[in-house]
C-alpha cells in the first residue's frame, strides 16, 4: 500500500469513528463478522470452512496493517526559487482580499515557517464582500495599485485564473503541482487555468454542515447530543417535519433555516450534478436539471415560516443566532461550511462575545444535517505585477505546502486544511476542541464530507448565477413574482443580460 492510500485508509477510518453519524463498521469490518459467523456453523462443509477460514486470517491481517499503520506524509519538494520572471526586491507583500479575517491568523504563521518579518505582509481591503468583491478586484488590476497576492472565492476564481493579465503561474514564484501529495484532489484541479497551468493554490477544504442551538433543540426538541439531532434531520423531508415541530413549539417565531441562500448552497452543492454552463450554454432543461425541486421548496417552506426571511451577508443575518435583540431565536440553525466555524469566524459573530447581552457562545453543535455539501473555499493567487516573488512563494508554500506551519494554522483558527495528514493528525489527537460548539470537534464532524467534495462541475460563472438565481426566488419567495414558472424566467432572463459571453436559451 503506497504512502498516499496509507493516509486515504487512515482518513475513512478517523472519519468513521470520529464523526457520531457515520454508520459503525465498513466493508473490512462486515468481512470479518461474516467470515466468523460462516466458519462457526457446523452445518457448512469442510472445504467451505477452509475456504471462509483463509477469509478470516487475510482480511484480519490486513485489518491488523492498515489499524497499526502511523500517518504517513508524502515528501514534497522544498519551495523552489523564483524563475526571474516577475519582479522582486519590494518593500511590502501586498496581499488583497475582502476580509481579513483569515489572513489576520495567517502572519504570525507565515513569518514562523519562513523567517519573513510579519510586518512585511499587508492586507489591502478591496472594499466590498463576497461576489462583489469579483468586479472590485478588476478595478484594483487596471490600475496601478500595488498588489502581490489576492484571495479568490471558488465562485469566481477560474475567471481571474484564465486571465494571464491578472494571474501568473505559480511556477514562477517556485511552486509546482507535485508539492500537493497531501492535498485533496479536487482543490489542485481547482487551482488550473483552462491550459492546465497552476495558477492558485488553497489552504482549506469547505465541507459543510448544519450549525444548530444546542439550548433550543433540548427546549423545542428534547434533544441533547448531535447523534440524536442528526436523526432528526438526515434528509430533507426530516428537516422540514422537524422545522415544523420548531416552528410551533416556538410559537412562530424560530425558523430551522438561517436564509434562503443557506439552504440554496446546502442543497446545490449536495444535490447538483451538472454544470450550468455547457458548451458555452445554459438551457432551460439544463437549468431545471440543476435547481431539482429548489425552488418550490424554498416557496412551501418559506411561506410555512420555516425559512427565515433574512438574506446571507445583510445586517439581520447573524443576530439571529443570539438570543436577545430585534433579531434574537429567529432560527435554530445555520447552513455553515468549515470556514464559518473556526476562531473569528460568521459562527462566532452569530454567537456574540461570551458574557454578553444576548451572547450564545458555545450553545452550538454541528451536525451534518439532510445532505453532505461545500460551500466555496478560498484560493490565492499571484499578481503578474508583484514585486515580491520570493515573499509570495514564501507565503504560498507555509499556507498551502508545508505542513508544520499548516498543523499551527488548525491550532489557531481551526479551519479544515488542505492537507490529509494534518487532518488525519489532528482528529487522532483529538486536540481540536472548538469553543464557539462548546468543546466539539467540528472537523471530526465534518471528515467524510471533506473527503467527498466534488467541484468538476464548477465553472467560473457561478457566482453571477447564484446571485441572480436568489435574487429571482427571493423575489419569488416574497410574491413579486408571481409563479415558479415565472421565477426561472426571470432568473433566466436576468444571466442573458449579465453573462454576455455566455448563449442562454
């Protein structure tokens, strides 16, 4: 067994036994049982016993390796030098996003693992959040601001990735495809541009799950461990049927699902298995392939008062998770990735600080609610025009590649990375005891999903047709349109005029 399938065999066995909904015993284990069961009748025949006995010893041996195998990390190369072909020597590492909240864990890691002085690395705010950020990031590129990194969101990285005018082969700040042994797959086909250069690189792996209030689940609920809530709402019709058990022991006033976005990226990226875009196009069949049965969902169940009506990323958000304030017990739960869980994370901002007015912190638990799903991830990316190729090497490979400095990251801020060993390591000892979930390992919780993350489907329009796909069933939702038929319409119509080099019929 080479070293990578040592790591994958450790991974699925931490998985199964760290995470409580994860059915107890694999295809290894069921063998062995079987084997035991058949050689114990003494009705079975001589050859047969033989037969199931050699079963026994062989699938007991290879249970004895893979148990006793240590985490085996795949050697990497050391970071390369730059190739010469951008520009070095700068004063800062200009590093742009919209949001510090990650890189501010960053810094002290970076500067440990490489010697960089921390004062060097700079943050520069592109000034909006999220998909908004996508358009600013154009602006910032044709001028003449100093940028040397920048952070790209999963929904839109492939857009900036194909543009050599705003991304440079990771190669030429010393980075190559073969440093990501330990990584998962699916982030370094991410990181391609359509030539197959590797042109980003990510830290973290955006498995979802369902963040619910521990103290409202045992008020409306009777329940108090995450086994028992995940029972209640493995699918999408238990969620519902328990949403309504909320709704009316709440007497109106909590929903089960933070928003209509949250359910929407729960349900697409666990749901979905085509592209929107194909050969260039999006159809109406293909489009209805890809929402399933969304949107009249959303519509029942927002009408039932089981969805809240606040949107992601607006001011009555995450108040909703406190429980004092205009906003407060507004719903039972959020559709949270592995990014909003950790140190200064959504989680901890719906939390409140502890002690204060209101405060929920550590009443959370995470489950992985109706379906396994992602949300996004982040990927950085190198500027053409930086003048700090070796910092950005430096900063890549300590974040992305080297995984002493990654192992610091998780014990910091307690994101999901991108490296199984680090992962498998961290689950095995156990040491991740998130606060914010009073104490749980959200990464033991969120392992298997991890593991199955799929984005072969992604293309770099998405973010424009999820904006618009919630701005049309929300107004759908609220009853400015009129019918379903009418909704997909309109989101239909509003991707013909926002995505110009793309044919929707």
């Amino acid at each position: 067994m080479n070293n990578l399938k040592k790591t994958l065999a450790l991974m699925a066995a931490l998985a199964m036994t760290a995470t409580a909904f994860v059915g107890c015993g694999g295809e290894e284990s069921s063998s062995v049982s079987e084997s035991s069961s058949v050689s114990e009748s003494s009705e079975e025949s001589s050859e047969e016993s033989s037969e199931e006995e050699s079963s026994e010893e062989e699938s007991s041996e290879e249970s004895s390796e893979e148990s006793s195998e240590e985490v085996v990390e795949n050697e990497v190369p050391a970071l390369g030098e730059p190739d010469g072909t951008l520009g070095d020597g700068g004063d800062a590492l200009t590093i742009l996003c919209w949001t510090e909240d990650d890189l501010k864990f960053m810094y002290d890691v970076v500067a440990n693992g490489s010697g960089m002085d921390a004062s060097k690395m700079v943050y520069k705010n592109v000034g909006s959040a999220g998909g908004e950020a996508n358009e600013k990031y154009a602006q910032v590129f044709a001028s003449d601001e100093d940028v040397d990194l920048f952070f790209c969101d999963a929904d839109w990285n492939m857009a900036y990735q194909n543009n050599d005018e705003y991304s440079a082969p990771l190669s030429a700040v010393g980075i190559t495809e073969d440093m990501y042994a330990n990584a998962y797959d699916y982030t370094v086909a991410m990181g391609k541009d359509q030539n197959g250069v590797l042109k980003g690189a990510t830290w973290q792996v955006a498995a979802g799950g369902y963040a619910y209030r521990t103290d409202l689940a045992e008020q409306y609920l009777g329940i108090t461990t995450p086994e028992d809530m995940q029972a209640e709402i493995g699918d999408w019709n238990a969620f519902w049927e328990t949403a309504a058990t909320v709704y009316e022991a709440s007497e109106g006033v909590t929903a089960m699902a933070d928003s209509l976005g949250g359910v929407w990226r729960a349900y697409s990226n666990g749901n979905r298995t085509s592209a929107w875009v194909q050969d260039g196009t999006i159809t109406a069949d293909n489009s209805k392939a890809c929402l399933g049965e969304f949107i009249s969902m959303a519509k029942t169940n927002y009408d039932a008062g089981y969805i809240s009506t606040a949107s992601q990323w607006t001011e009555d958000w995450l108040p909703q998770g406190m429980s004092a304030g205009t906003q407060a017990n507004k719903t039972f739960g959020f559709f949270f990735p592995t990014w909003s869980l950790g140190a200064g994370s959504q989680l901890s901002q719906a939390e409140g600080e502890e002690g204060a007015e209101g405060s929920t912190y550590g009443l959370y638990n995470v489950v992985s609610g109706p379906t396994g799903w992602f949300w996004g991830g982040t990927w950085i990316c190198v500027s053409p025009k930086t003048d700090n190729a070796k910092e950005a090497g430096q900063f890549i490979y300590y974040m992305t590649v080297d995984t002493a400095s990654m192992q610091a990251y998780v014990d910091a801020k307690g994101d999901f990375v991108n490296n199984k060993v680090v992962m498998a390591n961290t689950i095995a000892a156990g040491t991740n005891s998130n606060p914010l979930l009073g104490g749980q390992d959200q990464l033991a919780t969120l392992a298997d999903s991890a593991a199955k993350i799929d984005m072969s489907i992604a293309t770099q329009y998405d973010a424009t047709i999820n904006t618009e796909l919630q701005n049309a069933v929300q107004a759908y939702c609220e009853g400015t349109i009129a019918s379903e038929e009418e909704c997909v319409d309109e989101f239909l119509n509003k991707l013909s005029e926002s995505l110009t080099d793309v044919t929707v019929e």
